[in-house]
C-alpha cells in the first residue's frame, strides 16, 4: 500500500496544482440491451489527439481542460458510433451504450466515423483482437469453433500436428504462452488430445492475443499472451443458447437476476463420443476394444453491481476429459487402461472506483490442473479387476493467486497502469506406483514442491504533441524456491511515429522471464506432458524480443494493414535428455536414485523473422491475409551432439486467408486455406540386423575359435535431430450458414466441409516395407500416414 500512496502522490501531485483549469469525464461503455461491459472502446474529443480506451470492465476516464462544452466520440469495431455533446463546468459521470451494426440504429445523436479505431494511432504492436462474432462464422473441424485454432491462423503462430490446438509463437513452445481466463491461468488448454480447445465460445466476450511489445502488467511467460474475459450475461432478458453437433452439444443460459444490477451465465458444452463406443463395438463385434472417450466443460459467472462505484464478479471453469481402453489379452490377462485430465479455476473480483480517475481492481484466483492414468489387469471370466498387476501415475499443479490492479488517469495524455501479483504453486511432478503379483516392485511418491512467484509493474501509455504514441514499463519479477531467491527486472517499451494520419512506424523492446517449465517427449502438449518449476539447478527461462514494423490504415474501407520484423533470444529452455519420458522420470536404477531434474538438459534457441496481417474486421466482406517468414533453431549441448537444430513446428513459410462473406442477411459463406512448409523431423533413414558376441575368442594350436554370435535383432538408423522435412501442409476449409430470424427466436443450420479437396497432409512417417517382385527381397520404405480426408459436419445452433 506504500508503494500505491508514493506512486499516486509522485504522479497526482502536479494535476492536483492544476485541477482548478481540467474536469474529468468518466465512466462505462456497455452494448446496448444486454448491458455487456465493452472492452477497448476509444473514446475521444474529435479534430484534437485527447483520447483513451476503455479497459477491461468498460471503464473510462478522460480528463480534459475545462470549458463550456466539449464534443466526445464513442467508437468500436462492430458497432455503431455515436458522439455526445458534454457540458464540462465540473467532472462529469457518463455511462454510454452502443448499438450493434446488426441492429437498427435508435436514440443516436449524432453517428460518427470510425477513423480512431485505427492500429496507426496506437503505441502498442504485435497484437491481434478478433471479434467474437467473427469467430463463430469460420469453418471448423467437425463444426466446432474453436477460439485458439482461430488464433493459429495468424501469423506469427505456427498450429501444431493436424487438427491440434498447440500454439507456436514466434519460435518459442507450448508453454510459452500466458493462457488468462477471467484472470485465472489455464495450463493445459486441449480436448480430445489436442483436437479441440477447452474454451467455449459460447461463453466468451472477446480475446486479445500479443505476440511481442508486451505491456509490463503481463508477465511468467516468453512468447505470448492470449487473454480472454467470458461474458457477464445479459442484466435487461434472459436467453436460452445452445448447439447440436457431429461430436458434441452445448448450452448456455444468461439473464438478470435484478435487471441493470445483477446478472448470471451458465455455459455447458459435452461429447457424446462415449455413448457411440458401445453399438459401434457390437455392430463390429469388438466388445470393449472400441476405446472409450468424453470430455465435458462448464463455465459459470455471476456479477453485482453495488452502486456507481463498487461491481463484484465470481466466474469459474471446470473440465474433464476421460479416456477408458481395454486390451483383448495379456497372456489371459485383459487390461484395462485409461487417462483422465482437466483444469478447474475459480475468480473473485472487486473493482472498486476510488476517484474519478482512479479506477482499482482486486481478485483472488484458484487454478488447478490434474493429470492421471491408471491400468489394471480384469479378471475376464467376470471383469472384475484383479490386484496382480496395476500402475497409477498422476502429475498436478495448483495455484492460489492474488492480484491487485489500479488504472490512473492523471491527465489527457497519460494513462497509469501498476499494481501486483503474488502466486503460490504447487507441484506434483510425478507420483507412481506399480505393482505385480501383489508386490509393490517400485514405489515413488514425489513430495509436492511449494514456489512462490510475485511481480510488481508499473506502465504509463503516454500520447505526447505531436507524432509520438509510447508505452513504457518496468515489471519487477521475484521467485522464490526454497531458500533460492531469483529476482529480475524485465523492462518494456513500445513506441509509434505518425509519419501520416493513417500510416505510422513502429518498434518494441521486451525482456521476459518463465519460472515454470513443461517437460514434453512430443512437442505438442498432450495432457502426459509435465508442468516443474524453476529451482536451485533449473534456471529461471529468459527471452528478449525487439519488433519494427509499420502500420497502416485504410479507414474508407475498414481495413489494416501491418507488417513487422522480430528479432527474438530464448536462454535456459529445456528438454528431456536422450531416452528420457515421463514415465521414467523416477527411476531406481543403480546410478540414477531419481528425480526429473536428473532428466533433463538445458539450452537455448533463436527465432526471427517477418509478418504481414491484412485484415477487415467489418462488413459484408471480412476477414484476413496473413504471410509469415520465419527460421528458428534451439541448440542443447547434450542433443544432437551440440549442434543446432530446428525444433518440430519451425517452418519457413506460412499463409492464411480467412474470408466471410455475408450473401443475404440470412445466409453466410466462410472460406479458409491454410499453407504452411513441412514440419522438421526426426525420421528413420535406414533397418538392419545387428548381432550380438557371445563368446571370447580364443587361439590354440594354431586354430582361431570364432565366438558364438545369437540370432540378431533388428536396428533402426535414425537421422540427426530434426533434420528431415515434412511435406508441405495446406488445406481448404468451407462453411455455408443458414439464418432464421423470428422476434423472440433465432436458428442457424450450418454446413461445412474440412479439407474440401481432399488433401492428404502428412501427420507421421514410418518405416515399412514394400514387396519388388519375385525372388527380390522387400525394399525398406518411409510411408507416410495421414488423418482427416474430406470430413463434411451439419451443425444446429438455437438462441431464445
């Protein structure tokens, strides 16, 4: 509380010698009808540079010098602008409601163009926002849309294997990136091993993604930053949403529990997979060998408002994902084999307004993610399990966390953003017990490991006379482990010149730093990969990136262009040593008493490159061309013997372009494609038989006795890391909508095709053999194997 006091009287001080000659217009921004807090609206006086943005919660402040009266402009993408006549003798108290470009514009003064939603007028770069309704018209796999395969169409990330939801930004991995829901951290984000994502957008109010010129009030992470805030619900009606698919169905459920004041959301979304498992084993006369799998998900919020100046939120996310197998036979023993995972988080928070232009928020967060599998052997006259033979294994990590933010408004031209956070974690890497024939054979019960993690920022968004946009800040990071103690300061600049209204130059400086690690044999953040935390021999992550780029706007016909080059170092990465897995993590073999920091190796990796973004994100026609140029190598001295290699998702080149086009009111058409170079690979390149000695030779009488040698065994011969290319991936994806409009009632069926010509893009290459004529002997071949062909869905969606 000291640190706020010094910093409010060290910035406040100089306005409150002047506050007789500036006023302060402040307030909320919500749409209209459903009274959702808006975030991101720009807020101006037109024909001057004063201006702000709404933040999280729709709040606004601007303070402006005082006169009779002054003319404030309320803009946002997708919405109907609309500008007010203000009388500014003393501060003013100002809630706005925007209208929706879907509906018909009412009770407007006056509609204002959109000219400063513009990404030439703003400091920060290498972030992307795309607009929720947007996302629900894209194609998608099996006809469920899927915020994070959205964001994998933008350049700078790089999408995993086939199908996957693993996000690649700018060369670094998987947990590289900031997944934040309401505040809290998701930590693995996949359904169905990758195929879709935990987020329901259903229940979502928008997303933000930041791939460089990080602001300082974000930080644990080195390549990204996906925010995402879920809907407060509607406060004036309540709706009934829901969808049927080709693999699952969902709900949601919204309205007021006192209209203006309070307001609920309840979002529920589940698969039906488990119960086709069973007919289809009986039609195909597969009893129990048909795996089978589910996941469900739910989200929940509830917020109060009490008064202008005191809201309360409570939201939560729960989900599961549950997978059961049975094998025919082990010996005469069948087993059962399954995996369960999920994340579970819940968020308190108060914003409280202390001033007009001191704008606070408080939040207590709980995170926890639980990885199991269990296998046993089933007695298979009555499937009973057996205790013979079983093995469980678990992995978990769970956060308590709180958090404390202050927006401050001290004059037109700076906006204050400071505060912190501290976080407790707690890891169990790894907890396995195996047994067989009733004797525990290895027991290894990881003791949980409690960290705790804190960080202080301060950032100041700063619009001097002139061309100049800058945002400065400094984020303070502390770790502590045991009795280690790692402190680092992660500074952070981002700076825009106008060299015309509508086309500017911009650059960025950010320094981060990762206290937590993910430990994976496969690079894509499967639910087996394990999350560890920095310790006394495993350093603190570090990363620089620099960014400069040009942005330019093309105001008369809604569209953006940017492009940018980066330049990013990642130091103290890991990896798992040769041979080493997740299941082997501990071990009781002689030499090697266990523990997964014996298992891995640390090392560090390089990425540059450049991105184009054309987007439009309103109108009949919009969407984005995205072009991506990039190379990355990591190098660990105990790999690939020391020399650099790519990791599996770097890839050269990588286009996508992403159209919805609006035929009628009622009937929308949505295309895709998607092209990218091949994945890097480690790949066999040869098979051959190697035999074993199994003697000493020896000499007598002049004879030489030639050793026994056993039958041999086949050995493959593998390629340096990574170093074989896959073939290039690129696929079309189509949608066609079909909307119905009633008064109280809205329907939409909706058609789409994934890979509409039929691309057969490789998900994994093998070693095989194919015959080459008689008396030949077979020729060893690498096949390649793929997933999806054409995959046609039929999707119902409803609202009340």
């Amino acid at each position: 509380m000291r640190c706020v006091i010094v910093v409010l009287l060290f910035f406040g001080l100089p306005y409150c010698l002047t506050a007789q000659t500036q006023v302060t217009l402040n307030g909320y921004v919500a749409e209209r009808g459903s009274q959702e807090a808006l975030v991101g609206v720009s807020v101006y006086v037109p024909g001057t540079t004063l201006g702000t943005t709404t933040n999280t919660y729709g709040f606004f402040s601007l303070t402006i010098p005082a006169r009779d009266s002054v003319t404030v402009t309320f803009s946002f993408v997708g919405y109907q602008s609309v500008t007010y006549l203000v009388a500014l003798h003393r501060n003013v108290a100002l809630n706005v409601t925007l209208i929706p470009n879907s509906k018909e514009l009412t009770e407007v003064v006056v509609t204002a163009s959109r000219d400063k939603n513009r990404v030439s007028d703003d400091a920060q770069m290498s972030q992307i926002g795309v607009p929720i309704d947007q996302i629900r018209n894209l194609p998608a796999l099996m006809g469920e849309k899927d915020v994070i395969k959205v964001i994998q169409l933008m350049p700078g990330v790089q999408k995993g294997s086939e199908g996957s939801t693993g996000l690649y930004v700018r060369g670094g991995g998987p947990d590289q990136n900031l997944l934040i829901l309401d505040d809290a951290l998701v930590y693995n984000a996949q359904h169905l091993f990758g195929f879709f994502s935990v987020f329901n957008g259903n229940a979502l109010k928008n997303v933000e993604l930041i791939k460089g010129g990080f602001p300082a009030r974000y930080g644990g992470r080195l390549s990204s930053v996906i925010e995402m805030n879920m809907k407060e619900g509607d406060k004036q009606q309540l709706h009934l949403e829901g969808g049927i698919g080709v693999v699952a169905s969902n709900v949601t459920v919204e309205g007021p529990l006192q209209k203006n004041k309070s307001s609920f959301l309840v979002a529920v979304r589940r698969t039906y997979l488990d119960a086709l498992a069973q007919p289809l084993s009986k039609a195909f006369r597969t009893e129990g060998l048909i795996p089978n799998y589910y996941f469900y998900d739910i989200n929940a919020k509830l917020n109060y408002q009490f008064g202008q100046r005191d809201k309360v939120y409570v939201s939560g996310y729960l989900g599961h994902d549950q997978f059961r197998s049975q094998s025919p036979t082990n010996g005469n023993r069948p087993i059962d084999a399954g995996l369960n995972w999920g994340n579970a988080t819940a968020t308190l928070r108060w914003n409280h307004l202390f001033s007009e232009r001191l704008f606070a928020n408080t939040s207590l967060v709980f995170s926890n993610y639980r990885f199991i599998i269990e296998q046993r052997d089933r007695n298979p006259a009555s499937d009973a399990p057996l205790s013979v033979y079983s093995l469980s294994y678990n992995s978990a990590i769970r956060d308590i966390s709180l958090k404390q933010d202050f927006d401050f408004y001290p004059s037109p031209r700076h906006t204050l953003r400071f505060g912190l956070k501290t976080t407790f974690h707690r890891f169990t890497p790894d907890a396995i017990v195996v047994k067989d024939g009733g004797v525990t054979i290895a027991k290894n019960q990881v003791i949980s490991t409690d960290v705790l993690e804190s960080g202080i920022y301060l950032e100041d968004a700063w619009r001097p006379e002139g061309r100049w946009r800058l945002n400065t800040g400094l984020r303070l990071s502390h770790f502590l482990y045991g009795n280690r103690h790692y402190l680092r300061p992660e500074p952070r600049l981002s700076a825009a010149c106008l060299l015309l209204p509508d086309l500017s130059v911009k650059a960025s400086f950010a320094v981060m730093n990762q206290y937590v690690h993910l430990l994976s044999n496969t690079g894509t953040g499967f639910p087996t990969d394990l999350w560890v935390p920095t310790t006394n021999r495993i350093k603190p992550q570090q990363s620089w990136q620099a960014a400069l780029g040009i942005a330019k706007d093309f105001p008369e016909q809604d569209w953006t262009l940017t492009v940018e080059g980066y330049y990013k170092t990642m130091d103290q990465i890991i990896s798992y040593r040769e041979g080493a897995s997740f299941l082997r993590l501990n071990t009781l073999e002689s030499g090697n008493p266990g523990g997964w920091e014996n298992n891995v190796t640390a090392g560090k990796g390089w990425s540059y490159g450049a991105e184009v973004l054309l987007q439009k994100k309103v109108g009949r026609l919009a969407g984005w061309l995205g072009y991506t140029l990039s190379r990355t190598q990591w190098q660990f001295a105990e790999l690939n013997e020391g020399q650099p290699f790519y990791p599996k998702y770097d890839r050269r080149h990588d286009v996508s372009l992403v159209g919805t086009y609006t035929l009628t009111p009622r009937i929308v058409l949505s295309v895709t494609w998607v092209y990218g170079t091949g994945n890097a690979l480690t790949v066999p390149v040869g098979r051959y038989i190697a035999y074993l000695h199994e003697g000493t030779a020896a000499a007598g009488a002049g004879k030489l006795t030639i050793p026994p040698f056993d039958g041999g065994s086949p050995v493959i011969d593998y390629s340096q890391k990574n170093s074989f290319r896959a073939e290039a991936y690129h696929r079309m994806d189509l949608s066609l909508q079909f909307r119905k409009y009633r008064r109280q009632y809205e329907r939409t069926w909706e058609f789409s095709i994934y890979n509409l010509y039929n691309q057969r893009n490789p998900f994994f290459y093998a070693l095989g053999t194919k015959e080459r004529g008689p008396g030949q002997s077979p020729q060893t071949v690498l096949y390649k194997y793929s997933v999806f062909s054409l995959l046609p869905s039929v999707s119902y969606k409803f609202r009340l």
